[in-house]
C-alpha cells in the first residue's frame, strides 16, 4: 500500500510539475517562493476572495474565456495582434501574466506596486492604429476598462461553476472590489466593486464590439492550434470547449463558435469540471510521509 501511495505521488508531483511549469515558467519555483516568502504587507490578507480565486484551477477556464472576451474589442485586439507577440511566444506571454496576478495576489504591497509600474510603463509604449484606420492606446483608460472587466468576469463565473468552493453572494462582490485595487494601481478610472457594477458596466461596452478577423483568428489559435503537447490535447480541448460555454451566446455567435447547449449541460460541464480537479490535484503539493 506505501509503495502505491508513493507511486500515486509520484505520479501527481510530475504532472503537476509539468502544468506549473509551462504555467510559471522556468523561473516559476524562485518566483513563488520570494512571492509567498518575502515579509511584509499585502494588498490583500489571506481571507479575501481574490486569493480563493485566483488559487483555484478554474482559472485555467476564466482565462480562456477571458482572452476570447476580451477579443471581441477591435482596439485591444489590434493591441495584442500587432505588440504582444502571443503567437510567436504564448508560453511567455501566459507566464508573465501568471506571474503578475500572482506577484499583485499574494505578494508584498512594494512587489505588487513595481509589477504594476512596469506594466504600465509598457503599455505606454504600445499604440498605434487599426486595418479600419482607429487609432489606439494601450494606456487608454476606457480600454483598460474593458480588458479589466471582461478578465474579472470570466475569472468569476469561471470560479463559481468549476471551483471548488464557490463564493457566496458577498464573496463575489468582495472578488469585484479586490479586482478593482488592482484596476485603479493599473490606470482604470472608477472600476465597478460588485456584480451589479461589473454587469453594468460590460453591458456599457457592447456597441464597442465586434469580431474583426484578428479576432476570429485568436480564436482559431486558441482553441483549434493550441501550442500544447500531443498527450495534452484532450485535457485541453474540453478545458476550451468550457471556456467557450462561459461566454455569453451573444459573443460566442460573434466568434462563428459553435453552441449545443443541451450538450453543454450533459457533456460540457460535466467534463470541465473533471478536468479541473485532476489539475487541482496535480498541483497540490505532495505531504511528507510523517
């Protein structure tokens, strides 16, 4: 029985050094252990919901759905298509990423406020202007607005269905106001700190919207060319498929992504789910044996 307990271990220290590492990147250990190890405040303590979220293997799901979102902006779409290099680099570009929201989350207040410096300083550098001739900003505060709005929400409703533990009805509205620390640090003006603000305010953006061919491309990258291994593409497919199920019906029409709804229920969700908590145990560290 211990040499099958030690093989299970093994088995699930492997993979999960696997995901974290494609995740975090090469330097993903040495970055947590000065993120989680280095004394000093936080902007946020470690009952806040932000940390439950942002902790959860859903967000594999939320930041899915979240760059598919966010896609359908045709001025933060020309951003990224034409200065993130997220084609040529999409590993890179998902562990500087990661390693912000955990840098903002979890670490010391002075770590969380020179990541959003250099964030900022960055998008100071990226404009420029659309095939359609708009030009744009990437500091723009109104585009900052949207891509903050349509990440937090997708984080939320991707925690709520696949977390596991769901947040109650103040803990979601707690997640909101977190994100909007966050936001303002960042250049947003005025973000919403509940579910009614943020409802509110993505419907405000609506007539913004379309699917230019950049986007449709992404999405195409996304969710049918993913640059994963071999073995990992059914884990990832159905991880993709409940992406795409999180998005309004309005915005997956958009994006020409096929909808079964029915299926969703009985198939779709079901399967997400699974795969979530196989990731969610992969990533938690192995105990000693006492």
């Amino acid at each position: 029985m211990g040499l099958l307990t030690e093989g299970g271990s093994a088995l699930r220290d492997r993979i999960g050094h696997a995901i974290f590492s494609r995740v975090a990147g090469p330097d993903g250990p040495d970055n947590r252990a000065r993120i989680h190890g280095t004394p000093g405040p936080r902007w946020f303590g470690p009952e806040r919901p932000v940390r439950t979220v942002h902790g959860d293997a859903s967000m594999f799901i939320g930041g899915l759905s979240a760059l598919l979102l966010q896609s359908l902006h045709p001025l933060a779409m020309a951003a990224v298509a034409g200065h993130s290099g997220f084609r040529g680099d999409p590993w890179g570009r998902l562990q500087r990423t990661s390693t912000f929201l955990a840098v903002t989350t979890y670490g010391t207040a002075d770590s969380a406020q020179r990541a959003v410096d250099r964030v900022r300083a960055v998008h100071e550098t990226v404009r420029g202007t659309t095939p359609d001739g708009e030009e744009y900003r990437a500091a723009d505060p109104r585009l900052l607005c949207w891509v903050h709005v349509a990440e937090v929400d997708c984080f939320l409703r991707a925690h709520q269905r696949y977390g596991a533990h769901p947040l109650d009805a103040a803990g979601c509205d707690g997640y909101v106001a977190d994100m909007a620390r966050i936001a303002t640090a960042l250049g947003v003006p005025d973000p919403p700190v509940d579910r009614a603000g943020l409802a509110e305010r993505l419907e405000a953006y609506r007539g913004e919207l379309r699917a230019t061919p950049e986007a449709r491309g992404t999405a195409r990258f996304l969710l049918l060319n993913p640059p994963v291994p071999l073995l990992a593409r059914v884990p990832y497919g159905v991880l993709a498929a409940n992406a795409v199920s999180l998005l309004p019906v309005w915005a997956s029409r958009a994006l020409w992504l096929p909808r079964i709804p029915p299926a969703e229920g009985v198939c779709v969700r079901p399967l997400g789910t699974a795969v979530t908590a196989a990731i969610r145990w992969a990533l938690t560290p192995t105990r000693p044996a006492p």
